[in-house]
C-alpha cells in the first residue's frame, strides 16, 4: 500500500500547524454564456471539485486543519453552510472561481462573508487573467494567479507572521491604498508527482455520479497537466505539458480504492493518450496491482492507436471521450484540430472493435459556421454511430486564440467588463460565425434530437442501462431537451 502523501520539501518549508481554513464549493446552475444547454446541464451529473481537494491536500500537508463543504453535492442551505462553517471556526475561507460563473460563486462568497467575517482567498484559471477584476469585489481579499503548490502555503504563512506580500509570486492583494496589486507570476510545479493528493477524505465519494457513470463509489482524477495542442477554444493549449508517473498516478488510484470505496474514476485530462508509452504502462499496472476498477478518459482521434486501445481496455477503460467538434474540414482546420474525418471513423471503429464505449464531443457556432455546417455535423455525428454525444455551444472564453479572434472583431474585452459589472451580463456572440444565439440554440437542441432521438438509439440506451436511477436521469434529459425555449429568451450583446 502506498504512502498517503509524498512531497517535495518545497512544497512543505511552511508550517501551517494550528490553522483552520475551509474551502467551499458553491452550488452552479445554468447561465448565459456556457457551453451546455440547460437540460444537458442540469442533468450532467454531480462531480467533486478536484481543485479544491488538491488545495486542501496541500494545506493538510503543511499542517493546516481543514474543513471542505461541498455545498452542492450536499445539498446545502446557505444557513446550514454558515453553521457548519461557524462551528468549524475557520481563520480563512477559500473558493475556486470560474469566468463565466463567477457572480453565482460571488453570491455565495458575499453571503458566507457576511455571516463570518473572515479574509476570503479566491483561485483558479481564471484569477491568471482577471486578477484585477476580481479584486474590486469587496468579499474578496487575496487571490492566487497561478498554481497553489508553490504560492498558497507561502501567502498564508505571510499574512499569518506579518510579512510583506509584495514578495510572494502568484497573488494578487490589496495595497495601503486599497488597491489591488498583482505580484510577479510564480514558476508551476516543475514535477508533478510532488503535488499532493486530492484530500478524497474530506468529502462523501458516495455523492458523485456521471449522467453515465456506472458505479459508486465516483471520482475524478488528473494524469496530467497542461496540452502540447492549440486548439483555438481550449484555455489549456499550449501549456507545458507535463505528465505524472505510471507509479504515483496508480499510487493515487490505489488510495481511493482502498481507502474511499471508489470504483468508477473520470480521467480529466485534455488529452489522456499524448504519451502512448505512458498510458500502456498505467494500464499495466492498474492490472499488475489487480484494481477492480472502471474509468472513462479524454483524446483525439489521431492520438490513439490499436495497440494502445487494447491496453486501456485491459486496463480497464470502459469508455473514451473525443473531442470530434465538427463535421466540416474547414471548421475543423480554423479550430486546429485533425481534419481528416476518415481517421475519425476509423478510430472509432477501432476504439468499438477494443470493447470501449464512444463518446463524442461536437461544437456549434464556430468560426466559419452556418446552418449547413452544423447539420454536416449532425450527419457525421449519426454516420460514427457513437454510444454517446455532446453537442455544445461555442463558446469564446478568455485566454483563448478564440477570444482573441473576438476582440478583434468586436473591439471589447466582454469578460472584463462583465467581472467588473454583473449588469453586461448578456450572451455573447461568436467570432467569425453567421449563426445568432437563438439559432446555435436551437441547432444544439435539434442535434441531441436527432442522435439521441434514434429509435435504433432508444433501444440499444434502455438495453445497456444498469438501474431504475439511471433510467429516470435519463427520461428527466430527455423531457427537458424536447421542451421549447420561451421567444425572446437569446438577445445577444449591443455591440453598435
């Protein structure tokens, strides 16, 4: 059995001990400008919040004591969050933030300040580039702009022995003039197998569930960080990418087996097969230590081959995300991403003939896009015969090339200014793209009709479901996305 914890001592030069700090995971719902359509969304599944959970490993590891409050897989009222958070008696209280969610987490973070009044620390992707932004909203008092390994334990160790921010990299906080200040950015963790493990302890693993997952206990988990791809949507293309260990990825699986009940993970990477040595070897050794486990995992449909298949069937892989986004090769060379559909196919066919279930992700309302693209998406969506798709409105989200693209056809930066006024909150039009908010919306909602809508489909669906639980989430999807959205429900954002 592994050791729990195995850090560099960098990560752990810090001493914590004695501190309380909570982290809280705010309840989300559907909004304007996400990817997902409101039924897809609502009916999505619950997931734990694994940047939340490496942040409190990490405290743990300094010695910090912390409290983790999943709000929205416990179904929390804001007054039960208070009192246990009260009860608790924390020194700071931290929150992930995300762009296009950020005023339903800052409802929650003005509240639960005002219940108790102690200094809130915000992080995330997004707080690399709104850092500023953010930092005008009063509920909040320092934030992280990069990766927390090398940043938090170093600011809470500051601000607790009273010395000058302005020497810690990767924050951003209020000067004597009340201003914000962004310090220089800090390095990211050079080797990821010194990062701690997701504090699964913390939270109940029986709560979590995919719309398709099919065993409790459910988790997720990251083999990776960062992407060599640019595909012009993604806000991790062109990362360093830098891979963990066969040892300590399974070491990690291991714990959660054993310890946590989980039998089902989601392997969250960008693209889990860049390194096809690598996955073979995890695979391996998943079977070597005999885990009786299932996962699913994200790629490319030119990052895979026979072989590789094979092991991750072995292994235990029981299903495959890719991220197909279109049908049309232009689309698909404006987006960076392979054109050649006929790989796609066959990867597919490959991945079916390896026992693995198919899932494809597609995108509406890319750059180049009109009506006759996306329903050549559809039609290729039901040509690959997959066990399962997502459709999802595009989406040009900060730090993007995609976002890029959109400032310099509008001349606006919308996400700065919807951070610094929640009122131009409104949907947000795509670069290059012929399609009105109304009509990629109702392109979305007819492809899932036509895929999943298939009487061929329907039987094969009810055949493979495992219980009456999974049976009812899927007829509640499928109630949602046949009713109608109300007239005048997308006006778009006033850029005259």
């Amino acid at each position: 059995m592994p050791k729990k914890y195995e850090y560099a001592p960098s990560l752990t030069r810090y001493d914590l001990a004695g501190l309380k700090v909570s982290l809280v995971y705010p309840p989300y719902g559907a909004i304007k400008n996400e990817p997902g359509i409101r039924a897809v969304k609502e009916n999505y599944g619950v997931f734990p919040s694994l940047s939340l959970l490496y942040v409190a490993g990490l405290l743990e590891a300094a010695g910090a004591k912390v409290q983790y409050l999943d709000v929205n897989a416990e179904n929390l009222s804001m007054e039960e969050t208070v009192a246990r958070l009260k009860a608790f008696g924390p020194s700071y209280i931290g929150y992930t933030i995300t762009t296009y969610l950020f005023y339903q987490t800052l409802s929650w973070v003005r509240e639960i300040k005002a219940r108790v009044p102690v200094p809130t620390i915000v992080g995330g992707v997004h707080m690399g580039m709104y850092p500023v932004e953010t930092l005008s909203h009063d509920c909040l008092d320092y934030g992280v702009t990069g990766e927390a390994e090398l940043t938090l334990a170093e600011l809470l160790a500051t601000l607790e022995g009273g010395g000058d921010l302005s020497k810690v990299k990767g924050i951003v906080y209020r000067g004597p003039d009340g201003k914000p200040r962004v310090t220089p950015e800090a390095p990211m963790l050079g080797n990821v197998d010194e990062a701690p493990f997701p504090a699964r302890h913390l939270q109940d693993n029986s709560l979590y569930y995919s719309f398709i997952s099919k065993y409790k206990n459910f988790s997720g988990l990251m083999t990776s960080r960062g992407c060599p791809y640019r595909c012009i949507f993604c806000e991790q293309g062109g990362l360093r990418f830098r891979p963990r260990s066969p040892k300590n990825v399974v070491d990690e699986i291991e714990l959660a087996v054993k310890e946590h009940g989980v039998r089902e993970f989601d392997f969250f990477d960008s693209a889990f097969t860049i390194q096809k040595r690598r996955v073979i070897e995890i695979c391996e050794e998943i079977d070597r230590r005999g885990l009786d486990i299932v996962w699913a995992a994200r790629t490319r449909v030119d990052c895979v081959n026979e072989e590789t298949l094979r092991a991750m069937a072995k292994g235990g892989c029981i299903r495959i995300y890719y991220g197909v986004e279109s049908g049309n090769r232009q689309v698909l060379r404006t987006l960076l991403k392979a054109s050649d559909l006929e790989k796609c196919k066959e990867t597919i066919a490959l991945t079916r003939k390896a026992g693995i279930d198919t899932f494809g992700y597609f995108m509406v309302g890319n750059p180049g896009e009109d009506h006759a693209t996306v329903r050549q998406t559809i039609r290729f969506a039901l040509d690959l015969d997959l066990d399962y798709a997502q459709f999802s409105k595009t989406t040009p989200m900060p730090g993007t090339e995609m976002y890029r693209m959109f400032m310099e056809e509008f001349g606006v930066d919308y996400w700065r200014e919807y951070i610094l006024d929640e009122s131009k909150d409104q949907y947000i039009p795509r670069p290059d793209c012929q399609l009105t908010e109304a009509e990629i919306q109702e392109l979305t909602q007819l492809a899932y009709l036509r895929f999943y809508y298939r009487p061929k489909y329907m039987v094969r669906a009810v055949s493979r479901m495992k219980s009456w639980e999974e049976l009812r989430r899927s007829a509640s999807t499928a109630w949602q996305m046949i009713a109608q959205a109300p007239e005048g429900q997308y006006q778009e954002m006033d850029l005259s």
